[in-house]
C-alpha cells in the first residue's frame, strides 16, 4: 500500500498537475484563424444563439460537454473532506467521460453553507453544459439537491452515487438471479446500508420487479420497520412490517445481500444462513462487507460481486455513466428518467450473454469468459458498452418524450 500511495501521488502529480486539460478543436494558427475564433467572427453565432437559444449546440461545445460538481461531503470512503479535496475524484471522472464516451467534462467544486446555496449556484451556471453529473454529496441533502436541480434545469441532472450504483447493480444482480434459477418478483434481499446509494437501488429493483415487502433495509440502528420514529422521508419508504430486528434475523432465507455500507460488517456465520444459491453484492470500496474467500469458504453455492477489479462480477459505475450521459447528449434529452434507466439495465445484462471479444479477454487478463457465477457483469473496458448502452439510453429517451432532437438512422450502430 504504500509504493501504491506513493506510485498514485507521482501520477497526478507528473508531468503535469492533475489528469484532464483544454484541447482546441478549431486551427488557431493564422490572423485569419483568430478572426473568426474571437472578434470579430464570433459576433456571427453570438447573433444566432440570442435568436435562437438552442443554436448553442450547433456553434459551441455546449452539447459534448458535461459539468462534474461536488462539495465534498462524502467523498468515496473518506467523508466530509470539504470541496478542493474532491477535485481529485471529480478530475477522474471527467477523465472517465472523455476515455470512454468521448464526452468534455469540466470538474467544479462547490463551497457553500447551505443545500439552497449550492443548488443556486449549480442552477446559475447549468446552461453552460449539456448535462450535469452530481458526485460525493452526502445523504440525505444529494436527495433535495438532485430534485431541485432535475426541476429547475433544462438538461439532464444525475446523481451518480445514487442511479449509476443502481443501474450496475440491477444489471449485475438481474443476470446473478438468472444463472441461479430465480426470480427477482420472488427474492428475499437484504440491503446493508440506507444512504443514497441503497435508496436508489432498492428503488431501481423495485421497478425492475423486486416486492418491496420483501426488502429488508438496515442502517446502524439495525433492520428500518414501521415501528421506528427515528427515520427520515427516505428512509421511511423502505419501512418493512416485520417483527425482524437485526441482520441475522433478516439474512435467515434471503435470497440476495446488497452491502453499500462498510467493510466486514456481513460475517461468514450470516452467510451460511442464507437460502440455496444465494447472491451477494459486497460493494463496500476498497474493503467489502465480507472478503469473497471467506464468503465462498462458507458456500459454494453463491454468486459474489464487489466494487474491486481484482475479483470477478465487479460491480462498477464506469460501465454505466459515461454511455448514460452519452445517449442523452445525443437525444438532447431534458432529463435522464426512469425509462432511460431501465433501458441502461437492459443493455448491459445483455451483453454478457453474447461472446467476448478477444480484446476484452487480453485487457482483463483473462483466457475466456462465459455468462455464469463468474461472469454477471460486462467488463469495464468492453468497447461495446458504448453503443449499446448509449443507444439504449437515447431510443428510450426519444420513446419516453424527453428528447429534443430525431436519432440520426443507424445511431450507435456497433
């Protein structure tokens, strides 16, 4: 860990500060060039944007370009370290837009005393962009900040702790449930964990099919019930009528565990009680809430995913975003909506069923991959997520009458 630390401190440090910078898109070489780039050629698309305001994504970078905005109150696993110490994390995912969407993204991090002053400053500055991705904003202010900025902006707003965690996660556990011969409609789950990321992938599991009645959310205070008068709105909704009051009441029969909590909270005992063939998601970063031996020293009958690269079925927001954002650039959709979301699932459980191209198997350092226990998630640099997740995203977009253009025939056709 520590030549780790060291190797990651040289890499943003050399040979430049930091991971992203300005490239022209335009020559700028001739008085000529300089004529028509600033004055006085710009006055030209100045003139058309002021007729006619959806003319920026004709004359500027407005359409390929994506703000990504934190205040740094939950930053990955280190908390509340304040807005400058995000710009790290915030650098990186605008790195992950343009390697694997090719979409610009801007990093801009917020400090504010209130959740109404960051959402006024983030309303104020939203028609720069074509899109605005929410990062590291602790629960429960990401929930009011992401729905008042989805109300007050034109252009898609997505908290992607929350919807890009929940669109892997539906995707990876969907596929898990198949190999394993059950139904999600039917699945015991238990959700370790009650912040943002858990709320927004119960709820997309809900919508892909999962009986709230039989969702089990537990935060520190143990299993959320109807009978606790301690809970706030978000937590309220997950409120099950069960007598169950701890973890190993609930794992008792489940027939799914979802950890977005902390690490080595779930123990091998816990496991073992599980129903036959049972999934676990353990996606607590860079510890899971069991190590994968330890859970497989117990079962040898479960499917596991974690968020680490080093184990099978990782569970990863890059497979998602980028190509979410993409597909509703593309559309010039006004938000990023359930329909869209869905749809994203679909695409990436998909994939997995179909072979892996060779290129894939050398970049993850694998001879083969198959759809099975170890294989429930594409893998991260499988250049055919692009298209497919894009195209998704952008045909329901269109479907579900928030997109604001036609799809070009043959759009992300792979």
């Amino acid at each position: 860990m520590s030549d780790l630390r060291q190797e990651a401190l040289d890499y943003h440090a050399h040979p430049i500060p930091g991971k992203i910078a300005i490239a022209l898109t335009k020559s700028a070489e001739t008085a000529h060039d300089l004529a028509l780039a600033y004055s006085p050629g710009v006055a030209e698309p100045v003139r058309e944007i002021a007729a006619n305001p959806d003319d920026a994504y004709c004359y500027t970078g407005k359409g390929n370009l994506v703000a990504v905005i934190s205040n740094g109150t939950a930053i990955l696993g280190l908390g509340n370290l304040g807005p400058l110490a995000s710009k790290p994390v915030m650098e990186g995912k605008a790195l992950l837009f343009k390697r694997f969407a090719g979409i610009d993204a801007i990093d801009i991090e917020v400090k504010h005393e209130t959740s109404a002053q960051f959402i006024d400053t983030v309303a104020a500055i939203a028609d720069t962009f074509g899109g605005i991705n929410l990062e590291d904003i602790k629960a429960p202010e990401c929930f009011e900040i992401e729905q008042a900025l989805i109300e007050r902006c034109d252009i898609p707003v997505f908290h992607d702790d929350q919807h890009g965690t929940a669109i892997v996660t539906a995707a990876g556990l969907l596929n898990a449930l198949e190999v394993q011969g059950k139904r999600i409609e039917q699945s015991r789950i238990v959700c370790m964990g009650a912040g943002a990321a858990a709320t927004a992938c119960m709820d997309l599991l809900i919508k892909c099919g999962a009986a709230p009645q039989h969702i089990f959310m537990l935060d520190r205070q143990g299993v959320i019930h109807t009978g606790r008068t301690d809970l706030n709105q978000y937590k309220q909704r997950f409120a099950n009528d069960t007598p169950l009051r701890t973890l190993m009441d609930v794992i008792e029969g489940a027939d799914v565990f979802v950890g977005v909590s902390g690490p080595d909270v779930l123990p091998p005992e816990a496991v073992a009680l599980m129903a036959p063939h049972p999934v676990i998601f353990a996606c607590s970063n860079p510890d899971p809430e069991i190590k994968p031996a330890l859970a497989h020293a117990v079962r040898g009958d479960l499917i596991m995913g974690t968020g680490r690269s080093d184990y099978p079925n990782q569970i990863n927001n890059v497979i998602c975003f980028p190509f979410i954002f993409r597909g509703a650039l593309d559309a010039r959709a006004s938000r990023i909506n359930d329909a869209m979301k869905v749809a994203a699932v679909e695409a990436i459980r998909g994939l997995v069923k179909e072979p892996v191209p060779a290129e894939v198997l050398t970049a993850a350092g694998v001879s083969e991959l198959h759809f099975g226990k170890d294989y429930v998630i594409p893998k991260p640099m499988d250049a055919r997520l692009l298209p497919r997740v894009a195209r998704a995203v952008a045909q329901a977009a269109v479907d579900s009458g928030v997109a604001r253009v036609a799809l070009p025939v043959g759009y992300m056709q792979d």
